[in-house]
C-alpha cells in the first residue's frame, strides 16, 4: 500500500498472540516515516529509521493499555520500550507482569484518547508524517468513539495503526472505518526457523517446541527458556493417575503441578492440550505415525486415545482451556488443578473401556 501510493490514513492489523502483528506494525511505521524506502522495506539506515528502530522518533507515537486511574500511554513509556525492545511477540499478559498491576484491570482511558487527539493535532517534528501505533484498541471499550472523527478526518499526513488481537471486542464504528489486513498465525516451519536463529536451538527441539506453540513465537520463545521441565512425563503420568482415580496420588499429582511458576503452568496445560489434539488425530485415523508427537511419546498417546471416545477428548481439551483461562487470573492453584484432577477421572469414567495388558 506505502510503495503503491496507496497509503490509508487508518489501518487496522488483526492477529493472534505471537503472530508478529505489533513487529509488523513497527516495521510498517518505520516504512512510513523512512527517507529513502525500497519497494520491499525501509533502508533502516538514515535518521528516521535509526530513531524508529529504537522506537524515540519524534514523530512516532504509541498508545497501549495501562493500569490505574487516568495513567496515559506517555507515564510508561519506557517501560514500553524496554519490553518491545526486548520482545515485540509479547502478549499484554507479559506486559502487565512487566508494570506489576497484579489482578488490576488494564484499559486505554478518557485521558489516553483525548492525549491522542492532542498529539495528532500537533505539526510533526521532524518527518512529513505522524504516526500514531495503538496496541490493542480492544482495551478502549466505549471510550472509543471519542477518536471517531480523528480516524475519518485526521491532520493531514497522519497514520493511525491499530494491531488487535480479540475482534470480537473492537467498536465496529471504528473498525468500519479502517483498512482491515489479517495478520496470519505462522507457519510451524517459520517459528521453528526464528528459535534456530533467536535461541540457537537444534532443528530437531526447534520443530518440536514450534508444534507445541501453534504458531504463537512468543511462546515458543517461552518453551525454549524452560527445557528443564519434563512436562511429557508428567502430563501422561497425570492422565494416568487421574484414571486410576486413588485420592491420595491424585492429589499428589496436583501438588506436584502446583510446585510450578504461573508461566510454567500455562506451558503444561498448553502441552496437554498439544497432546490431547495428537491423541485426537490417532482416533480419528488410526495412525499414530501422523501425529506430531516425539517417537518416545507416540506409544502413550496410542494407549490412551484406545481409552477414550472422540467426545471425552473434546472435553478434556475444554477443561484444560478452562484450566489455563484461571492461571492467567491468580486462581488458587491448589483448588483448581486439585478440582481439574477430580474432574479429569469423572471423564475417564465416561464409557469406560478394559484396561488392555
């Protein structure tokens, strides 16, 4: 659109956590204001880029949740920068970590979006464009509607660039009024390319970690961090103990859980429900070959999904969503994967099949 001449003055990237739509958004800024663009991107090498790159042009803003009452984009700035620097796959949880908010709700507030019409309406500094990068307008809510007439009429020479992640929640007058591009998942071969060259994995643990992130970088990146969690083991040792169904190991089983970080419980539940997908694919086909498991976890995934129908997978998959919604939000731990255990047998029970020797 930019090399084209066909530059709109609002653009609204859609993505998936992890999928690189807050990098694109960044590069496309950096496009924008650049001096000397090619056709495929911007030089990277004159001031504008130098100053964009590092995200203190003067002419770039941003906008992004923040926590407490009537904080602007502006009071956390380099906070801000420090974290997209560090890593611009991250998802608003890491975000919010970052800032401490604990169970406070984060939003983009009156003040943040009238300090947003105050800074458009300004001359630019330095380059012949503004642009303003909002991340996740969705925070917005209804205070939304007061940035209405700057998206259908802005200064001229000004960019708006919103990257959402839940459409669902976005105004659909604000979305009306801007250029819709969908930002794909990516491909498990391009996040098992990036771990090779950001963490200097073997191809082999890189393929294997990219299956499990389902095409969202900055989880992969996660998985990598924390190799030293066996979480195949103790996933299959879990679903076993849970079909047996003694009281005294399933709670062990759950204290065990509970021993791991919050971010270390996602990545378990996330395996889980990588696994239970695989066990899904061998009922469904009968070929565990297929599946996109390692050669040591194919046998226990072939054993368990002759144990379960289709429709107990499915709901097992539910729980463990459920399960990982709760982590995210300071959920007692012990309640809940102690209650998860419990109803993780009851489900086992569903049409229970004879163990085979």
């Amino acid at each position: 659109m930019a090399s084209g001449g066909r530059l709109p003055h609002a653009v609204m990237l859609i993505g998936s956590p992890g999928s690189g739509d807050l990098a694109l958004a960044l590069a496309f800024a950096q496009y924008v204001l650049c001096e000397n663009p090619t056709p495929e991107d911007s030089c990277g090498q004159c001031r504008h880029c130098l100053k964009a790159a590092r995200l203190i042009h003067p002419d770039l803003h941003f906008s992004f949740p923040t926590v407490g009452k009537d904080v602007r984009s502006d009071e956390q700035l380099s906070q801000w920068r420090k974290a997209v620097s560090e890593n611009p796959f991250m998802n608003v949880n890491d975000w919010l970590e970052g800032l401490d908010a604990g169970n406070k709700q984060a939003n983009i507030n009156r003040t943040e979006c009238l300090q947003v019409i105050k800074k458009l309406s300004l001359k630019s500094f330095e380059s012949p464009y503004k642009v303003l990068v909002m991340w996740l307008p969705e925070y917005m809510g209804r205070e939304g509607n007061r940035l209405l007439k700057l998206i259908e009429e802005p200064p001229e020479n000004t960019l708006l660039v919103f990257v959402a992640q839940k459409e669902e929640l976005l105004l659909g007058t604000i979305v009306s009024r801007c250029q819709l591009v969908r930002v794909p998942r990516l491909r498990d071969e391009e996040v098992a390319l990036a771990l090779q060259q950001l963490k200097a994995l073997p191809k082999e643990k890189a393929e294997m970690l990219a299956h499990l992130a389902d095409g969202d970088l900055n989880d992969a990146m996660k998985l990598s961090e924390n190799q030293e969690f066996a979480f195949s083991d103790l996933f299959v040792s879990w679903l076993r103990h849970c079909y047996t169904g003694n009281g005294v190991e399933i709670a062990g089983m759950a204290a065990k859980i509970c021993e791991f970080g919050r971010e270390e419980q996602k990545q378990f539940l996330q395996y889980g429900l990588h696994f239970l997908r695989e066990m899904t694919q061998i009922k469904l086909t009968g070929d565990v070959s297929r599946a996109r498991l390692l050669e040591a976890e194919q046998k226990p995934a072939q054993n368990l999904a002759g144990l379960l129908s289709v429709e107990q997978l499915d709901e097992m998959s539910r729980l463990l969503s459920d399960c990982a919604y709760c982590v995210e939000r300071n959920a007692n731990q012990k309640l809940l994967f102690l209650d998860a255990s419990i109803r993780m047998h009851k489900l086992f029970k569903m049409n229970r099949q004879p163990v085979k020797g």
